[in-house]
C-alpha cells in the first residue's frame, strides 16, 4: 500500500477509535478543478518530533489540528478559530504557525477587513495579525489558492481574489512578521510580467 493510502487509512483507524465527533478526511483532495481552491490540509512535524496534520473544514469557523506520533497513531486534537470566515493557507517557521484567513466585501467597502495573517506560537496562542482592507476584494480567495513562504522575517502571501467590478485577480503582498506589519502589497488593477 502506498504511504499516501497507509497516513489516510491510519487516520481513519485512529479517528473511528478515539474521535467520532469530527471529520477531517482529504482522500481525494488532489484532483482538482477547472479552477484553482484553497488547500485544506497540511501536514508538518510536531514540535514533540510526531506529525501534525492542520486541516480546514472539518469543523465549522476553526482549524482542526491533530497529533500522530510517528507511527500514526492519533494523540490529541486541537481546535483553533478561524479569525475571518474564509481560510487561505497555512505556514510553519522556526517557533509560530502562521494562518491566512479572509472575508468577502460584498457591498465593495474599502473599510471591510478582506485578508488576516494570524501568528501563532507553537501552542496556538496568537502572537499577533497583520490585515489588508477593501484592496478592491469582492470574494477572498475565490478561483485560485493560496501560498506564503518567507525569507528572514518577511512571510510572502500570494493568493487571490473577485475584484469589485467581478474579474478575478492575484493578490501578492508580505508581512514583517516581527511586528506583524504589511511592507508591501500587489493588489490593484494592472498587467505586469513580474510579481
């Protein structure tokens, strides 16, 4: 059986023996669509050396993250609330988590907080957030996914978004992550060969 089969199986051994009350399967979740969507699963080492596996939309408004040792075998589950409706991505370095969430603008409101990045520690308490508002975003997120890396302390986000007059668009900006303030951003209506 292929390791992809072995993790999903475990999970779902662990999950039926010690959590029945969530759902978190991705089987499947490579096979995508015409257009792109917002990964919903991630999985990175523990800080005790097991597997941490961050999974969106498993439980309604937080983020289901679950503890395997290395044997697959589950250890704990940890609910954390999303802090805008719509999640984006999620990133570890060093000693934080970080999670991109976002909120759609309806009514095309510039005052409207559209995109948040979360920082965490390593036992899930926020460490501070760095937001863009209006930004011409209509729908956060909306066909196509998001990414962040980072380079020294500057977390680099691109994702994407529905602009007010409907087309849809890259959103590229980045976060000084010491003092989770936004030093750049790539939002408004252009045509550039370079990000």
């Amino acid at each position: 059986r292929s390791p992809k089969r072995f993790f999903q199986h475990k999970i779902s051994k662990c999950r039926t023996e010690h959590r029945t009350d969530q759902s978190g399967s991705n089987l499947e979740n490579q096979d995508y669509s015409t257009f792109g969507s917002c990964i919903d699963s991630y999985e990175c080492t523990s800080p005790d050396g097991g597997i941490m596996r961050v999974q969106f939309g498993a439980v309604d408004g937080k983020t289901l993250v679950e503890y395997y040792d290395t044997d697959y075998n589950i250890q704990k589950t940890v609910t954390v609330p999303l802090a805008l409706p719509k999640y984006g991505a999620f990133y570890e370095s060093g000693n934080h988590y970080y999670i991109l969430t976002g909120q759609d603008n309806p009514d095309n409101n510039d005052a409207v907080e559209v995109y948040r990045v979360t920082k965490y520690s390593k036992d899930w308490k926020v460490q501070g957030s760095a937001s863009l508002y209006g930004e011409n975003t209509k729908k956060a997120f909306d066909f196509g996914s998001a990414r962040m890396t980072m380079n020294g302390n500057i977390l680099y986000v691109r994702t994407c978004h529905v602009m007010y007059g409907g087309h849809q668009a890259n959103v590229t900006f980045s976060v000084n992550t010491d003092n989770m303030t936004v030093v750049d951003k790539k939002t408004d209506i252009s045509n550039v060969d370079t990000g």
